[in-house]
C-alpha cells in the first residue's frame, strides 16, 4: 500500500506535470505531519532534495515541521543524515531548532538536539529569547531540566531585560520558577527595562515567596 505522500508523486509523474516548488513543500510537509518517513525518503532522493529543504515563506527547514509535528523519529533521521552539517538552522525570525521545540512543547526532541549540539543551547531569536525562556513560559519543567544541565545561562535576558523567570513567574508556573531559582540561580530581584522584577509579575499567590 502507496503511502500518501508516494501516492501523490506517483500521480504528478504519470500526468508528466512538473511540480512546483509549492507542490513539493507541500508534499513534505504532509509527509512529515502524518510521519511518513519513507514517503519523505521517497520524495527527498526523487527529486534530489537538499536535506534542509527550506521554506520559503517562512525560513522553516524541514527538520522544524518535524519537530513542530512531534515527528521526532523524523527528527533523529535528519539529524543522522547531516542535517546541520553545514551549520546551525534558523528560519527568519532567529529562532533554532530548540526554540522551536521548545514552542511547540516537544521536550524530546529538545533533548535529542541539545544532546548532539549543546553549543547552541544559550543561541537567541530577534526578540532576544532563549529556548529557556520559551520553555519558562509554557511551565514545561523536564525542558527547563535539560536545558539548564545542558549549560543554559539562566540570568541571561531578552531585548526587554525580562530572564526566564520573568517569563515563568508571569505566567504562573510555580515549579518552573522554583527550578530556575534553585537550578539556574537566577535572582527574582533582577528588573527589567520597564523596571519590573520576576517577582513584580508574581500575580499567583503561590509564587509569592
């Protein structure tokens, strides 16, 4: 049985209709999203793909729809063939892989890149944000873990001066403030541009210690 994204290529080759860059993102991405690893294998050496497949829209290689989708058998695939051999990928915000993961809440895949790359662990997106503090922000704790065994500077801030605990504490998530406090430790002291303190935003009772 023809996978859907092998189904689809089949189809644009019997009817001789070349296909447009468009159509074959748009094949890679569908492969990617429903996991198809073979059908991507498929497309990538039929058409004699470049690994990082880049999105022109929005600078997105393929690697960060696998991992925006939790695809992170596809994410370990990219990766061993080379990926990032030519260097880290950013799309046109600044954001790496981690950061991606770390938006999209996929701690595996956070895990897998920092394990293989933990240079990049402390990199910055345009808005000044670390993986740490996107993962400070949505209280995800295992990534905070990772990322702060994996050498991230907690006390590092954003174009605003806000640190992850500014983010953790702003949104109400107790465990990931406690985390940056006593594993990163990063001060709620620390104000930032607007004058505000981590412990300014602490509107949840609970973080008021």
């Amino acid at each position: 049985m023809e996978t859907p994204s092998s189904t689809i290529l089949s189809a644009l080759q019997t009817l001789s209709i070349p296909s447009s860059e468009l159509t074959l993102q748009q094949l890679l991405k569908d492969s990617v999203a429903t996991g198809d690893l073979a059908g991507l294998r498929q497309l990538m050496e039929n058409k004699k793909l470049a690994i990082q497949c880049i999105d022109a829209s929005n600078g997105w290689p393929i690697l960060f729809y696998a991992i925006k989708y939790n695809q992170n058998t596809i994410v370990q695939y990219l990766l061993e063939r080379g990926h990032e051999a030519e260097g880290i990928s950013r799309d046109f915000a600044g954001n790496t892989a981690i950061i991606i993961a770390a938006e999209h809440k996929n701690e595996e895949a956070v895990a897998i890149y920092v394990n293989l790359f933990p240079q990049i662990v402390d990199m910055v997106n345009q808005k000044g944000q670390t993986a740490l503090m996107i993962a400070a922000s949505k209280g995800m704790t295992k990534c905070i873990l990772i990322l702060l065994e994996s050498g991230a500077n907690a006390g590092m801030v954003d174009e605003d001066g806000s640190t992850a605990l500014h983010y953790s504490m702003s949104y109400g998530f107790a465990e990931a403030s406690v985390l940056l406090i006593e594993r990163g430790g990063v001060s709620m002291h620390i104000k930032n541009k607007k004058g505000f303190t981590a412990h300014d935003y602490a509107y949840n009772t609970d973080l008021l210690f």
